[in-house]
C-alpha cells in the first residue's frame, strides 16, 4: 500500500510514529528512553515503510495507542477530530456555564492539551475496536457450541 497526501490514510509505520510522537510532545530520546531503544534507532524507525510487529507493538504501548494506528494513520482527520472535540468542551460546558466537578481545573479547559483530546479519541477508538473484536469472537464461539 502506497502512503498517500493530503487528508487520506498514511501507511507508512515510521511516519505514523513520528506523528504520534510529535503528537504527543515528545523528541525521539523521550519515546527511545521508553521503550528501550536509543535517540537514533528512533530516527531510523521514522524513515522505515514498514515495521516489524513487536517494534510497532512496543512503540503503540508506549505512546498510547492501537497498533493500528501506527500502521494506517490519517494525521489530518485524526487532528480534526480533536480540534472539534475541543470546540465541543468549550461550546457545551465552557460557554454554556455548565458545572462540571472539576473540569475548570484540568488544564483551563479553553487551553486544554491537544494531547489529553488525542487520549481521549485513541482510548474511544481502541475501546471500539476491542468491542467488535470481542464481538466477533462471541460470534465465532456461539457458532462452534
């Protein structure tokens, strides 16, 4: 699969990564030092097409998101969503007055770290994707008794 511009899917693994990476904050040596590897083995992993599945398996725990994610990415829709995310907080709890225990003490909301946003998104998007798959297994069990 080809790694395509614009707001489409990236498929290139070391891309993805860096993404995640910069995503997060983070410079090379801060995700090397978490999974064990040094500040260049992670700028090489950056240029790689394709990564092997225990590196990327590492590289998601660490940086806190489905291995899928690392293997098919669409950066520009993945930061949209988070932008809007955002804009809901503040439009439907900030704006509106709402009391929220809190919520004004997490980061001045209206500032909040694109980063916990991206969390929050990847947590949902890996909790889907453990449900159909959890799914597909009852089906499968069910279809075996």
């Amino acid at each position: 699969m080809e790694e395509k511009k614009g707001s489409e899917t990236c498929t290139h693994h070391g891309k993805n990564i860096g993404f995640w990476r910069t995503f997060n904050k983070w410079t090379q040596l801060q995700l090397g030092e978490m999974v064990g590897l040094s500040q260049n083995t992670i700028s090489d992993l950056e240029q790689q097409k394709e990564i092997n599945e225990n590196t990327l398996h590492k590289l998601a725990t660490a940086l806190g998101v489905h291995i899928n994610s690392l293997k098919e990415c669409d950066h520009q829709k993945t930061l949209d969503t988070c932008r809007h995310i955002v804009n809901y907080i503040n439009n439907n709890y900030i704006e509106s007055g709402s009391t929220i225990e809190n919520l004004n003490n997490i980061n001045n909301t209206r500032n909040y770290p694109l980063e916990k946003v991206s969390e929050l998104y990847e947590r949902i998007t890996e909790l889907t994707v453990e449900n159909v798959l959890l799914k597909e297994e009852n089906k499968k069990l069910k279809g075996e008794n």
